[in-house]
C-alpha cells in the first residue's frame, strides 16, 4: 500500500512480526461497518458519485460474506484486517476499491472498528452478567431459611442466613454492572474522519459518519481520537473487577464445599473427578474461575504499561492492545457461561452446616448483647462472656451443654428466656438492622435487588 516510498520489499520476519491478523480479524465486521459508514459521508461530501458509492457499499458486503463463509483468507502481507478488506474490495471493484480509504487513515479506523466492536460485545456481556445477577437472586430466595454460619478470618463468627450471604455477592456483582455501563458510556463518541491525527483538508461531516453508527457525538480532537485506548481500560476495569469478585465467590465455594466444612454442595455436572482417587469430586470448575482470574488482571495492567510511555499521537504499540482484550473477552465469556448455571444448581447442606453451631460459641456475641440490653457495659459484658467460653473450654464443653444453674455461675445476670433464644434462628431473627441477617432484611434486599436488575 506503501510501496511508493519504499526499493525493497518488507522483510519476511517483519511482516510475521507486524501483522496483525492472528488478533484484528475477527474484528472485520465492525471494521466493514465503519467503512460502510465512511463511503456514505465520503458520497454526502460529494467525494464519490452516487454510482460508487453504490459499488463500494455492495463491495464491501461481498467482503463481508467472504470473511464469514471462510473464503476469504487473509494475508500476511497485507498486514491486518483492514488492508486486506481493501485490498479484496479492490480486487472485486477496481478502481472505485482505491477510493475507499480517502481522507481516512488506519488510525481513526482503527480506533472506530474497536469502539464498535467493543460495544457489541458489552452488550453481549451485560446480558450474561444480567443472567448470572438473576440465579444469585435465584439463590438467595431459596435458601434464605437456611441458617448457615458466618465467617470472619475463616472463623466462626456468628449465624447468617444463607440468603443474606447471596445477597452479598449480588451487591458486589451489581456494582460491576454500574461499571459495565460506565465502559459502555465511554464509547459513545465517535472518532471517525479524524484521520492519521490532524483531521483532514476534505470536507468529511463527521457528524454524519458519528450518527450512521449510533454514536451520540464525533470526538472533540483528532489526536486524541487516534492516540487514546482509556476506553479499552474502562472495560478492563470492570472486567478486572468482575473477576476478582468471581474469584473470591469461587473460592468461598471451594472452602463450604470442602470435607471439612460442608456446608453446601456442588453439582456433579459441573464438577470432575480424579485420575486414580476413585472417591474424589473436585471442584475444578471454580478452582479455574479462580486462577482465570490472573489473566484478566494481566490484561489490564497490559494496556495500562503499553500506554504509560508512548508519545502522542498513534504508535504501533497500540496495535497490541488488541491481545488482551481478546483474551480478556474470551476469559470473560467462560467465565460468566459456566459460573450461572453451576450456581442455580448449588444447594445448601443443612446437616454440615448445623455442625457449626453445636458447641455453641457461635452465639456468644448474642449473649453480650443481651446482657447490654440488661444494663451491663459492652466491655463488661465481652469479658464476662470471653471467660464464661474460657471456662467451657477447660471443662470440655460448649455454650450448648451449660445448665441455667452453671450458667448463672459464670454470669448471674442470665436468665431463661435469653438461653431459649440461643438458637440459629432466632440469632439470625434478631439481627435486623437495616442490611443485616434477619430474614424480612434479607426479604428486602432481595425484592430491591429484583427491582434493580429487572430496570437494568
Ligand atoms: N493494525 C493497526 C492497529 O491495530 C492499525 C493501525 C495502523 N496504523 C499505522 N499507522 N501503522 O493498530
């Protein structure tokens, strides 16, 4: 395409090295779509007539079709998705092929065929995390009965219900589509007709090209418009965010689900087995979710280092940015496929999980804060009670095993309506403050939850 200004042919290690086909060709959709949109505003410009544009439109959905049937194969030489789409379309055309690219240079085409492409795939995305927020409501609504325990420093630290501990993710996963959309709203401008940097002598309208696809606006500078991929890190962000989030859900899983606590169980389906352990079910499928994750994260610091040290405007080390985000997507898609329907098949294991509460101490904030509401200071009261469990533990037993009399010894201020509320559930009931444990709060957040993803 160069070949003016060159007397020797490109290296053959410099074409393997430069090309980018093996990331951008799966772009060629996106990338005939703005072009489609170019020959419509190059035609309003009066750059082209009537008849060719025409010829370039029908051209360029030949192209398309090539690409999809498999016919057309790329070239290496022609170095990326967009030199060979013209390089075909002038194949079929001819003459009127050479003027596609007028007033137009591969780094505002670039940058375009990636916002747009991007956005297709978000929208994609959004549907699927939408799904995955609807089985943790699922979730939280079926087992919000179950009382489970709650886990500080992977301690027992006191009764939830397992509802609530759903909900705590959805929370979280909800937030990371508030900053879906926020990636989303960043690609609402158009940087179309700002050419290699500098815009262009032609009379491009480039609200025109703005408008034929979808954007709310062209972009306000042309160097900026080719020089910048914040967009990319935009999405890179939530996707860093989701995982991580994803990646603590599995590795809460992976811990309830294991022999020694046993509070929940797993799908067959969605997990396997071992080589030469004929009794094992190993949970393989989150134990990936969990280190997928690295990948996503390296995506994003990837394009951050890439863009930290290049000058303005463009420079061919923003070709790479294309490597993570294909891999990011591909991670991402995995991800969100496996993770919602092994999810709506998790069930809580009643039995292991009441194990938790049999000695008791679960309960031993409950009983500080009784003895608060019978006047004694918070201080006083975690003393008492920290000793009363000290003196359990010399003799071998669990709050649980303790007569109102023995009771009475340790701390005099109890009484027997405060042991007939050591129980799960009436522990978890008694928890309502606005976003706690107790049911009816659990019952809130998820109609309000509900509410949210039904208007998303
Ligand atoms: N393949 C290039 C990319 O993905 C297109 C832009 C090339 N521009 C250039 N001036 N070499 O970034």
């Amino acid at each position: 395409m160069w070949k003016g200004r060159f007397s020797e042919d490109t290296a053959e290690v410099v074409l393997r090295f430069t090309q980018s086909l093996d990331m951008d060709w799966q772009l060629a959709e996106a990338d005939i779509r703005g072009s489609k949109a170019h020959v419509r505003t190059l035609a309003s410009a009066g750059l082209i007539s009537a008849e060719e544009e025409a010829a370039l439109i029908r051209g360029l959905d030949q192209v398309l079709e090539e690409v999809k049937s498999g016919k057309l194969k790329p070239q290496i030489e022609l170095e990326d998705v967009h030199m060979n789409v013209e390089a075909r379309l002038t194949e079929l055309l001819g003459d009127v092929g050479k003027k596609l690219h007028t007033g137009r240079s591969r780094n505002d085409q670039i940058a375009t065929t990636l916002r747009l492409f991007l956005r297709d795939q978000l929208i994609q995305i959004g549907s699927k995390l939408k799904a995955f927020l609807e089985a943790l409501l699922d979730r939280a609504e079926s087992h919000i009965d179950f009382v489970v325990p709650g886990y500080t420093h992977l301690r027992r630290a006191q009764p939830i219900s397992m509802g609530h501990y759903w909900m705590s993710h959805f929370w979280a996963f909800n937030r990371d589509f508030l900053r879906l959309k926020a990636a989303f709203e960043a690609l609402s401008e158009c940087p179309l007709g700002s050419a290699a940097l500098a815009g262009s002598t032609l009379p491009l309208d480039r609200k025109l090209s703005a408008k034929l696809l979808r954007f709310c606006k062209p972009t306000e500078n042309s160097i900026d418009s080719v020089a910048s991929r914040d967009y990319l890190a935009d999405f890179h962000h939530f996707a860093s965010l989701f995982a991580v989030h994803c990646s603590r859900l599995a590795e809460d899983l992976i811990i309830y689900n294991s022999d020694e606590f046993g509070i929940l169980d797993l799908p067959d389906a969605f997990c396997t087995g071992s080589s030469i352990m004929p009794q094992k079910k190993n949970p393989d499928v989150l134990e990936l979710v969990r280190g997928k994750t690295g990948q996503i994260l390296a995506g994003y610091v990837d394009l951050a280092v890439t863009l930290k040290g290049i000058p303005l405007a463009y420079d061919r080390d923003l070709q790479e940015d294309k490597r993570g985000l294909m891999r990011t997507l591909q991670t991402l898609h995995g991800m969100l496929d496996v993770l919602t329907p092994l999810i709506l098949r998790v069930e809580v294991n009643a039995k292991g999980a009441s194990k938790a509460f049999d000695d008791g101490f679960i309960f031993a904030t409950d009983v500080a804060e009784y003895l608060v509401l019978k006047g004694i200071p918070f201080r006083m009261a975690h003393e008492l009670v920290g000793k009363a469990v000290k003196w359990c533990l010399s003799k071998n037993k669990g709050f649980s095993d303790l007569s109102l009399a023995e009771w009475r010894n340790l701390i005099p201020q109890i009484d027997e309506e405060m042991i007939a509320n050591l129980n799960p559930r009436s522990s978890v009931e008694r928890r309502n403050t606005y976003g706690g444990t107790s049911f009816a709060e659990v019952r809130r957040q998820i109609k309000e939850g509900k509410k949210l993803v039904e208007d998303a």
